[in-house]
C-alpha cells in the first residue's frame, strides 16, 4: 500500500482546488512540493519524481506529466531551471505543507473505512480487515468508477497495490446505496474523491488552453442507450447524470442531435416492452440490457402495455423538449466524405459480439455518418471538430477509435466518446454549474454494478422457467424471483458474479434470502398486481408517478417558455444590431432615434465585438446560458404556484 491512500490523495485534490481556485494544473503542485522536500539531490530527476509521487500518494503520471508539473512549479519558485535541468530551491519547498489538509481527510477517510467495515460484518458476515475494505474501496472506484473516465487513450491515474475480495463489487456497491438511501454525509467524501479524479483528468487534456474553451460549429449525436437514460425509460438513477450531461452541453455552445435510425431503435425496444407486457412478446429470459432494464422500470411503475406505446408514439416530441433534434444520415453524393464502412464493420465485428446484426449495423451507420459529417477532415480539439457521437459503450469506443488511428494522426479527434468521457471534460469547463454531478454518477454505477451480467441473467431465468414448468415453484415465487431487484442482488451476491457459480439449488438460496428479508413488501406488490388497488403501497406508486409527471410537464413548459424567450431576445438583437450596422455605412439615411440611444447602440455593438474577440463569447451563448435561468426561474414561479 502506498504511504498516502489514493481515495485521500484524490480527496486532497478537490481540496486544494476549493481552496485556491486557480488552475487545475497548480492543485498538483502541493504533491510534487512534498516529494521534492525528500529528495537529496538538488538536482530533479524526473523518473524519480513520477516514482515518489506513485509510491507516496498512489498517483501514476505519464513522463510528459511531469515534466509539465515542474514547469508550473518553476514559476512558483519551488525549483529553478539551468541548462535543461530543475534544481530544488530548498527554502520554498520547506516552507510548503500539505499535513493540515491530509489530516483533515484522512480523518473523513477513517469514518469511510471503518463504517465500510462495520457493513461488510454486519449485513455480508464478511469479517474484513481495515485494510482489506480499503483495498476493496479502492480498486471499486478503480475498475467501475474511475476507469470510465478517460480523456486520453491508455492511461492510468490509479496506482493499484494489494489485493480485495472476490466478492468485493457487490458490497461496495451495496454500502453506497445504503448512504444513498439514509443521505449518510459519509457520502460527501466520495463525492470528493470522484470529483478529485475529475479534476486530475485535466491533466490528460493535450492543450490546457481548450479546458474552458466552448464549442463551436459542433453537433453531439446520441446513440440508443443513452437516448433510454436520458428519457428516463430505465430509472432515475440513469436518468439524473444524462440529463445533466444534455444542459452542460447545451450550456456551452453544442447542438443536439440523433440519428432517426437510433430513433427507430428506441422505438423498437419499446414496442417490445409493451408486446411482453401484454403477454405476446419474447420470453422473459431472452431480455438483456437495456431492454431488460426498461423492461423492469415499466413493470415497477406499475405500466401497462398501451402506456408504453404511447410512449413510443410520442418520443420524437420528448426528445425535442430535450432539445435533441432528430435528423436523417448524410447522403453518400460527396465522394471525398465517403470512408471505408466495410473496414470499420469488420474491425468492429472481430473484437465485440452482437447478439443482434442489427445493431451493429445501426452502430456503424453511426460511426461513418461522423466521418462523413468532417468530411473525412482532421480536427484536433473535441469543441470545434464539427461533428461527435456520444455512446454509453465504453469497449465500442476503444475499438471504432483504434480503427480511426489507424488512418489519422493520433492527435486528430476521434469520431466517438463515451457520456462519461464527455461529462468530465464538460465539468471542467463548469465545475460549479453541476454540483450534484459527482453523487448522480456514484449512485448510477452503484445501480449498474448490482445488476447481473447477460449471461449469469440467461442461465438463471431458464432456470427459473424451468421451475416454473414442473411447478417446483409458485407463481408467487415466480413473481418475487422474477422481479424484486431483491432477488437481483440476491443473485450477484450469491454467485459473486461469475456465471460459472451459477447451480441447480442457486434459484432456491435465492428465494431464502429474499423471502426472510423482504417477503412481506413484495407480497403486497404481488397483491397490486393482481388488482388489490386500494392497497398504500399502490397510492404511494401512484403519487410518485403523479408528481414525477408533473415536475417533467413544468420542466417541459419551462424549456419551452424559455425557448421562446430567447428566440424573441436573440431577434431583438439582430433587429437592433443590424440597425445600428446600417448606419455605419456612408448612406444618406436620415437619423430616426435620438442621438443619444444610437451613440448608445454603437458602444454596444463596439463592446460585442470586443468581447467575442478577446474571449470568444458570443450573444448566442449569452443567449442560451440566460435561456437556462430563465427556464429554472420559471420551473420555480410553476412549481410554487402548483404545489
């Protein structure tokens, strides 16, 4: 283990920035200050350097990193640079001290340990040492958390050491939820260290001048999955960090777009959900992913089949209230925007299976309208590189963006990046305008890491039919194993997550578990579903759904209301501006305003000018960032005046 945790390391760094403001880069110097004083040479070695930094604070940074570190701390005077070589200047670095803001953490990082342990015993029997829930705390935000954040390609932020439970996944997950759903403020703490890791990831940025940089001329489409999470067809959870992701997006200049082919694939996954709703579609153990997710979310909300449809019917027009516009692929008839679908196709094909060749061809449509939307042109920032697909797959992004190196310069942005990837890059712009950003992400990957995986769900829901058919089970159990996401974790934990633990008597611990546990909440849901309405836990749905529609239709007029606001402001604008353009030229028009006003009008359209050339602001950004407050003043007054 290293000297320093790297959750309080991560912790520190969200610290640090809280503290001084200034640049991301500058937050780090503290660390490199502190394994400069431990240095005896006064000459700074670079591997040296990066060597104490992993060893002292668990943080593994690239040679170049570094490098660009020391040069922030030669400005600080904590070195001097002499012929090509950093010499430490003792005096400064002494005088810096990083244990008061150590201490303070590492104090919130024991409670986090110690009531992560206290968990493992109390609700797991899983009797784990201090260092063994750490261990498992750590390579947790490692492999499910952080390692989704990857600005750059093949990079490693996190020093692992030692090992963790095999099980350790579905416990950590387990713990978060439960400070989630008590509001523990242990939480906060992970929210730094996430937040912390989101900072550190603007070291990886190529060119530290675009991090604030808005987009310009850029349209970010949205594949299938996320279109699913952002409308909220598979929870809450999923729903909350998406639509944040949609408003820092429309915040800082980018369009909104999906394909109508990844339209028609909602669409078709919904109309699939409402068929086995109503009884006439797929068997129930053939759903996986997101159809499955979407499929539980409708039988928890109580839906039927004919909700669904309508919902089908009617997503052109949600999504157009999320200022996602829907548009048709570019044509093939400019030959020089034509690229090699085949070759992407295959390359994709060798490394990732489809269980359905639909998708995979829907995906590469995707991929190749990008190119052809640059114009097969090279762009080296994601802000201005015209045209960007958004996906939620991490292995579809590493693959298709490996393709793209294959045939542009390694620098040249690639055609896609994941919603997380994005997110990161948009926090940093406006780290203060998504407070709860961090919390959102935490809780939607707790949900996603106690949710089985597709071929562990197979072999139980045949399972389960199997059952089901010699009527070794009830229904009634059929329905609890089937549909408690109880039973879900029940059967993560169970098997620990590997399929291949999966046995004959696995569905029967199952149904132990969740029963002695849970047995008397489900039976009453069993009993709404069979048409016991009256029932408090039906109201209490049925108020949730109540309020959850209306907080989306005042949401929704909002963004209307706001929308027309600004078209009526951005048109008074051009109105005036063009006006006072007019009057610039050396025409015989006669003066109709007061000389005031028109002098007025010029000083305007002079600081416009200025403004946009010096910081690159513009009125139609200005324009959207006040559609946004209006749009929250105006959820506010309708809120207020509906409660």
């Amino acid at each position: 283990m290293s000297d320093t945790s790297v959750l309080v390391s991560l912790a520190v760094l969200k610290v640090n920035w809280d503290s001084n403001k200034k640049d991301y880069i500058h937050n780090f110097i503290p660390f490199i200050v502190e394994c400069l004083k431990d240095t005896s040479s006064e000459v700074v070695s670079v591997p040296e350097l990066k060597k104490q930094v992993e060893e002292r604070f668990g943080l593994s940074f690239p040679h170049n990193v570094i490098i660009r570190l020391l040069a922030r701390a030669n400005k600080g005077k904590y070195v001097r640079k002499e012929y090509n070589a950093y010499y430490i200047n003792r005096e400064m670095v002494e005088s810096s001290d990083i244990n008061a803001v150590q201490q303070r953490v590492l104090t919130a990082h024991d409670a986090v340990i110690t009531s992560f342990q206290q968990f493992c015993l109390n609700e797991h029997k899983a009797d784990w040492s201090y260092e063994e829930s750490e261990s498992a705390l750590i390579k947790y935000f490692d492999e499910e958390i952080l390692q989704m954040l990857h600005v750059t390609h093949n990079r490693a932020l996190i020093k692992i050491s030692g090992s963790s439970p095999s099980n350790y996944k579905f416990i950590v997950a387990s713990f978060i939820r439960k400070l989630q759903e008590l509001n523990d403020p242990r939480m906060e703490y992970l929210e730094e260290v996430f937040k912390g890791n989101m900072l550190a990831n603007a070291l990886f940025v190529k060119d530290q001048g675009k991090v604030m940089q808005k987009f310009k001329k850029t349209t970010v489409y949205f594949d299938t999955a996320f279109l699913l999470f952002v409308l909220g067809y598979t929870g809450d959870s999923r729903r909350e960090p998406s639509q944040e992701l949609l408003n820092l997006l429309y915040e800082t200049g980018a369009d909104l777009k999906c394909f109508r082919h990844t339209v028609s694939e909602v669409k078709a996954i919904l109309e699939g959900c409402a068929a086995d709703l109503g009884g006439s579609g797929r068997n129930h153990y053939d759903l996986t992913g997101f159809s499955l997710e979407s499929f539980e979310h409708f039988i928890l909300r109580g839906k039927t089949d004919s909700d669904v449809r309508l919902l089908a019917e009617k997503i052109e027009s949600s999504l157009e209230l999320l200022r996602i516009k829907v548009i048709d692929t570019p044509s093939y008839d400019d030959h020089s925007s034509v690229n090699d679908e085949k070759g992407l196709e295959d390359s994709i094909r060798s490394k990732i299976t489809y269980r359905n060749n639909n998708s995979l061809t829907r995906d590469v449509k995707s991929i190749s309208s990008i190119y052809r939307l640059r114009g097969n042109k090279s762009y080296y920032s994601i802000e201005d590189c015209r045209a960007l697909f958004v996906t939620t797959n991490h292995r579809l992004v590493k693959v298709a963006n490996e393709h793209f190196n294959n045939d542009y310069k390694e620098e040249a942005t690639p055609p896609l990046i994941t919603d997380t990837d994005l997110t990161n890059l948009l926090w940093l712009k406006k780290p203060t305008k998504a407070p709860n950003l961090a919390r959102k992400m935490i809780i939607a990957n707790s949900y996603a890491a106690l949710q089985p995986d597709e071929i562990l769900w197979k072999k139980y829901m045949q399972e389960l039919e199997k059952l089901k058919g010699d009527k070794s089970i009830t229904n009634e159990d059929y329905f609890i194993l089937r549909h408690s996401l109880d039973a879900k974790q029940a059967l993560v934990q169970v098997t620990e997550g590997d399929s291949g633990a999966f046995a004959q008597g696995t569905v029967s611990e199952i149904l132990e578990m969740v029963k002695e546990n849970t047995q008397k909440k489900l039976k009453e849901r069993i009993g709404e579903l069979e048409g016991e309405k009256e029932s408090s836990y039906q109201r209490v749905v049925a108020a949730e759904e109540k309020e959850q529609i209306r907080i989306t239709n005042i949401k929704n007029k909002s963004n209307k209301y706001a929308r027309l606001v600004s078209k009526g402001i951005e048109f008074i604008f051009i109105v005036f501006l063009t006006s006072v353009v007019v009057y610039t030229f050396p025409w015989e028009i006669p003066v109709l305003w007061n000389k005031y006003l028109l002098s007025g009008l010029f000083i305007l359209l002079l600081s416009v000018m200025i403004i946009n050339m010096m910081y690159g602001t513009t009125i139609k950004s200005l324009i959207r960032k006040l559609e946004l407050v209006i749009s929250r003043q105006i959820e506010k007054v309708l809120i207020n005046l509906s409660s």
